[in-house]
C-alpha cells in the first residue's frame, strides 16, 4: 500500500505488512509459551539472535505470521489489546485450542469474516479471523 500526500511536510511511503506482533510474557514463561505456540498453535519456534536471547522470551512463526514473546518484569496480561490472526480452516484451529484446554469464544459482529477469541497462558487475549466465503 502506498501512501501519497500532498499537504506540506507530507512524505511519500509504502507499508510492506507486519514484521511480527510481539506479546510480553512474565519471567520465566518461556515454556509455557513452548507449550502454546509451538506444541497447541503448532508454530515453530525460532532462534533468536545472541545479544536478544539474553534477554529472555522466545519466537515463533507459523506461515506468514511471526510472534515474539518479549519478558516485562512487571507483566500484565493485554486483556483488550490484541493481534487479529488471518487464519485458513478457523474452525480446525478452534477444535485445537480447545483439545489443548483453552476456550474459544465466537463472535459474529466482524461483517465479512468467521472469527473468535482465546486467550494464551498468561491472559493475552487473541483473535483469530478467517473471510467468510460467499455462498
């Protein structure tokens, strides 16, 4: 997407997507986060560069998408705040997260797109959506 103005001090610039979403994590959460994102989301998990490893946290990337889980000493889950997840076979993912224990909550006021809600293991709130196809 390009983005033109031409009121003055305007720059001309062009979005290429997001790199990653990142989420912060308490200490210590690196294997619940194992535990989500690489074994119940099914993503795979990253190596992070040397001088950022040392500070904890992890990533993981599952097709286009990339999630950094970032330590913040004084964590508070993001209960409002949220990354909005395009997924292929929604209600798949849905019948996953619920087998691995967590719950799933519809919510059709998104026009055009199936999505829901979950939360991961620290009370990050989630949100996967998926377009509708016409029928």
């Amino acid at each position: 997407m390009t983005a033109q103005n031409n009121e003055p001090g305007a720059t001309d610039y062009e979005f290429g997507g997001l790199h990653h979403v990142q989420l912060a994590i308490p200490p210590g959460g690196e294997d619940e986060c194992r535990a989500f994102w690489g074994d119940v989301l099914g993503m795979t998990e990253l190596q992070k560069p040397p001088v950022l490893a040392a500070r904890g946290g992890c990533w993981f990337r599952g097709g286009g998408l990339e999630v950094h889980l970032g330590v913040e000493q004084d964590f508070a889950p993001a209960r409002k705040a949220h990354p909005g997840i395009l997924v292929q076979s929604l209600r798949d993912l849905a019948k996953r997260l619920e087998a691995g224990g967590h719950e799933v909550t519809w919510d059709d006021n998104f026009p055009g797109h199936d999505r829901f809600y979950a939360f991961d293991k620290f009370g990050n709130r989630l949100e996967f959506l998926e377009p509708q196809t016409a029928s």
